[in-house]
C-alpha cells in the first residue's frame, strides 16, 4: 500500500511540476523613428515636408503604464516606467501571458504623484533618477527630450547645423495613447516597433512647427502651446507596425 | 656553549613575550569616521578603495595643512585652498614655491564625494590621484614624490601615525594620498541658508527667492548646467561635466588660451571647455572661473548677461537659447535689469555656509 501511495505522490509532483514558460512569453518593444517608412539613424540628414533638412540626435521618452489588451478586454501589465535612451538605449522587454492582444494602451509622460517626485531619492540607475538628468526645476521631470539639428539658410539644403532642443513637460503634456492592433505574444520572443514618421512631429493634426525658427522649447510659460503641439503630434503619430 | 636552565627560561620569556604583543590593528579594525546623515542630498557615493576612518582622516588634514609635502617647506595644500575661502584661494592664481605661478584658480573643495572628475580639466577621476599633481608640480609645490615620502618616513610622528592609520602598507605616495583623500572627503558642506529653505528649517528673503526663479528658468538660463533638482550637493549637472560657457571670443579652436579639457581628452572639438564647478559657497570663494578673472559674482553675472561670446564650440544649449532670445525678443543677452541681477546674486550668495568656512574640524590643527 505504501509503494502504491509513495507513487501516486511522484506522479502527481511530476504532473504539478508544469513549465511556466509554456504559458507566458518575451515581448520587447523599441522606438523606431522613420523617414518616409526607412529606419533613421543618429544624425542622419533627412527633410522636413516643406524640404529643410534637419537631423536627430538623441531622444529620450518616458513610456509608462503599458499595457496589452487582449479579446476579453483584460489588460496586462507590460511596464510601469521606462525611458527610452534614442538610440543607445532603446526598448522595454517583459515576460507577458501567452495569448492574442488586440490592442496596447500606454502613456507618455509621468502621473501627476510620480511628477512631484524627487530624483535624488532614486538610485543611479533608476529612470527617474537624478543620474538620467530628466528632471529640472522649472517644470520638474521632462516627458520627452527631442535633440538634433537643422539647416536654418534661407534654402535649407545645407549640411544641418544649429541646434533643435525640445524639452516637453508639465503635467498637462501626461499623454494617453491607445494602438489598435494585433500582438500574437507566442513561447519565442516577439518584438514590436513603436513607430512614428519624424516629421510628423512638426508637422500633424495638432499644428504646424517651423523647426528652422522655432528651435527651442523649454516648456516654459510662454512655450507651453507650441510644446503642446510637438508633444500631441508625437503620441498621434506613434503607432506599432 | 652550555645553555643552563636560566638562558633556556629567557629564551622561553621573550618567546611568549613576543607571541603575546598585541597585534597591529587591521585597516579592517579601524574605527570608521562617520559622515553626517543629509536627507536632502542624494547618497553620498561609498569610497570602498579608500574608506575614511578616524586616523586616517586626522592623519589626512594634518598633512593637508602642513608644508612639508613641499620643496621648501613653504607650501601646503592650504596655501592654495584657504579654509577661510571654502578652500579655495584669495589669488586668480596662486602662487608656489619660489613664487612661481600657474595658469589656474584653485577651485573650492567641497563635496568632493559627489563629483565625477577633479581639476578644471578633469585629468583626474579620483580625489587621491588628484592629489598627486600639485606636490609634484613646479609651479605648486614642487616636491619630487620620492623626497615626499622620505620626508614623512623620516618623521617619527608621521611615521607612527601612517602605522596607525594604514597598518598593512608602507608610507608611500598612494597612503599620502589616501590621507589627504580622506581628509578632503569630510569637506562637506550643508548648511547653507538654501540648504536650510529647502528642510525647511528657515525662509529665504524675498530678493534669494526671486533670485533662485530667475535661476531655475529661462530668464537666467542657469539650469542648463547648473541643477538644483539633480545636484544639490553641488549644484552642476550630471551628464554635462565639460563645457564652453561662453567666456571667450575665438574664430578657431586653436586660439584658446587655456585648452582645458581638450588637453586631457586629445579631442580639437573639447578646446576651451572646463568643469561645470560648484555653485556652493561663493560668498567666500572668489575670484572666479578657471583663471581667476573676475573678481566679483558682479562681474560673473555681467558675463552671462550679455550672452555667450562667439566662439565654435561655446556651449549648444546656451547658444541657441541665445539664438531665439534675439529672434523672439531683440537681445543676445539675458537682459537683466539691475533688479533681476541684484536678485540673482541674492540666491547664488544664499547657498554660502558660513558654517562650513568655521568648522574647527576643517582647520589647522597645529
């Protein structure tokens, strides 16, 4: 009887010993920047819509609460906070449930609470750490931080050379953003682009940036509607194909 | 030779003599100094290579103030780094041994801990290695490294005290350094009225506050390199270490007469750009910038008034804030009015630690 039972407890170990990773999967998603569809590189010349050239150098973005939505509209979690480092650093992995998601909801930017936070009591490595230099004074932490140059000649066809400085923030740049698609999360890793074409940075459905006269933004006062536009033109632009 | 029972007994005597004598202390058994606990600065980074203990440290300031680590005995470390002046110096350059003279402001050491590079040109990533320059430098103190250590070997009561305070290394360049270095790690400064604003333990005058807006957006431009939020032990910036501010008018990166940092990193583009220094303590730190050349926060602010001088590598962001201020508003400078400027100063001069200039511990012990 007792060999019978010393068996029974063995198999039901084995059985009960399922492999996890048989129900979950590695999803990583990267900022992918594009021109006319073709990946950008740093510092690469491309042309704004009216034919300027310009480049980028680096851009840094706060992607928080990111979530997959699958068929019955239950949501998982994929991140809390991340910065992106465009391009040294550039994109956020998590281990999710195996399944179809229709849909990823995200913000960019910090909540109002994580905003009033202070980035001395974070470790170096932690993305709103004083180390990451996100945070000023003036408006506390910047949501996305655009830098490149621009050819500012009266034909724009040089060599781009004055410097582009967008530094977005405030509470009221927090911005919400939904992408309708198909995310297959299968065992093996799955990687999805989140792309955005960069002129439309300047040029979208919230308003037009001439980025060889406006080329500085701060967020302050002043600039808060023209920050307003480059913040809302890249959310909307932003999708994941 | 018969040895009698007597000769085997003080052979046995001093055998158990011997093993019985205590046991030099361990570097591991050292009782550690212990740093003030500051809520409202970011973790003072840990120093694992060389960490401060009691001797070391009073090991470390009494040889910060003593003359002998220079040729003539004329020289210490305090020469150039007047406690009185948050240890920096009264002189746009001071002069060594013999009179002689370089070519830059000692800069004010402050919490050091808290920097990622030392000198103006950020030769050195350490405190300890920083300290090897100046004893050795003609125009400074001008002793050969070999003849420091033969001097402090030499003197008994150094001698006992590096036992004491290195048990398992010799006397040696790396323990006179380690010394000073931990010495100039206890230069912590905290206490400043700023300091005090933000524990909210007293309130700024109306002027410092109007000042500290004027310096924390774009009407004075400062946080670019210098952060409140990010530094405020120092005051600079994290990630931007080096940079032309503007000081100078060049056409070529070869026209100026300090390379600075481009002498260290051997990179054309790097000419003319220094360390983001400290904005502690200006009260009691002048002259300023890297030469010396202005003798009041007056003239400083004078300089970033007007807006950054023409040169091919001066800062980017400072430029191009410059560029739309001129677009947008008619002037290259900040523009200022006397009001702002006096408010201005009025902030810089409250992060000054009247506290820090007269704690006993950071004086001549002798």
């Amino acid at each position: 009887m007792k060999k019978y039972l010393l068996l029974l407890v063995v198999i039901f170990g084995l059985f009960s010993c399922d492999d996890d990773s048989e129900t979950t999967g590695q999803v990583t998603f990267f900022l992918n920047p594009v021109f006319n569809g073709a990946e950008v590189l740093p510092n690469e010349v491309i042309q704004t819509e009216d034919g300027r050239n310009f480049s980028m150098k680096e851009l840094r973005v706060y992607f928080t609460d990111i979530f997959l939505i699958n068929s019955d509209d239950q949501k998982v979690r994929v991140n809390t906070i991340d910065l992106i480092n465009w391009p040294s650093n550039n994109t956020i992995s998590a281990t999710v449930p195996i399944d179809q998601y229709k849909s990823i909801e995200f913000h960019v930017g910090l909540d109002e609470a994580t905003n009033s936070l202070n980035p001395i009591d974070f470790e170096d490595s932690n993305p709103l750490s004083a180390d990451q230099e996100m945070h000023w004074g003036m408006i506390k932490y910047r949501f996305v931080s655009f830098i490149g140059n621009v050819d500012t000649s009266a034909v724009g066809d040089l060599q781009p050379v004055n410097l582009i400085q967008y530094h977005l923030g405030r509470d009221s740049l927090y911005s919400e953003v939904t992408i309708n698609n198909t995310f297959n999360v299968v065992g093996a890793l799955q990687t999805y682009p989140l792309t955005f074409e960069v002129n439309e940075l300047f040029t979208g459905a919230s308003g037009d940036i001439d980025i060889a006269v406006h080329r500085t933004n701060h967020s302050g006062e002043l600039d808060m509607d023209k920050a307003s536009i480059i913040m809302h033109n890249f959310v909307e632009a932003l999708e994941t194909n | 030779m018969k040895v009698g029972i007597k000769g085997i007994a003080i052979v046995l005597m001093i055998l158990v003599g011997w093993s019985c004598a205590e046991d030099p202390p361990k570097t591991a058994e050292l009782e550690l100094y212990v740093f003030p606990t500051i809520n409202h600065f970011s973790s003072m980074p840990e120093n694992a290579e060389n960490p401060a203990t009691k001797v070391g440290v009073a090991l470390g300031r009494k040889l910060f103030f003593d003359p002998i680590l220079s040729k003539n005995n004329t020289v210490s470390c305090a020469t150039c780094h007047e406690s009185a002046k948050a240890f920096s110096s009264s002189f746009p350059v001071t002069p060594g041994v013999d009179g002689a003279v370089g070519r830059r402001n000692a800069m004010t050491l402050v919490n050091l801990a808290w920097y990622k590079s030392f000198n103006w040109d950020g030769k050195e990533d350490h405190i300890r290695d920083q300290n090897i320059i100046p004893v050795q430098d003609p125009n400074e103190m001008a002793l050969t490294w070999p003849e420091a250590v033969t001097r402090i070997s030499g003197d008994d009561e150094y001698f006992a005290e590096f036992e004491e305070a290195f048990p398992e290394e010799d006397v040696s360049q790396a323990t006179i350094t380690k010394a000073l270095e931990q010495f100039q790690m206890t230069l912590i400064s905290y206490n400043s009225p700023f300091d005090k604003f933000i524990r909210e333990e007293v309130q700024l005058s109306p002027q410092a506050i109007r000042g500290f807006e004027i310096f924390r957006t774009e009407k004075g431009d400062c946080f670019h390199c210098h952060s409140e939020s990010n530094s405020p032990e120092l005051f600079v910036t994290t990630r931007l270490i080096f940079t032309n501010n503007g000081l100078d008018t060049v056409s070529t990166l070869n026209e100026f007469a300090d390379n600075g940092f481009g002498d260290v990193s051997g990179i054309q583009q790097d000419n003319g750009k220094f360390k983001i220094p400290t904005l502690r303590n200006l009260a009691f730190s002048a002259p300023y910038m890297h030469d010396g050349r202005f003798n009041t926060l007056d003239e400083v602010i004078d300089m970033y008034n007007r807006g950054p001088a023409p040169s091919p590598n001066v800062d980017e962001a400072m430029l191009a804030d410059a560029e739309k201020r001129l677009e947008e508003l008619g002037h290259w400078g900040l523009n200022l009015t006397p009001q702002e400027k006096s408010d201005l100063k009025a902030f810089l001069l409250s992060l000054s630690d009247e506290e820090f200039i007269n704690n006993p511990e950071f004086q001549a012990p002798f």
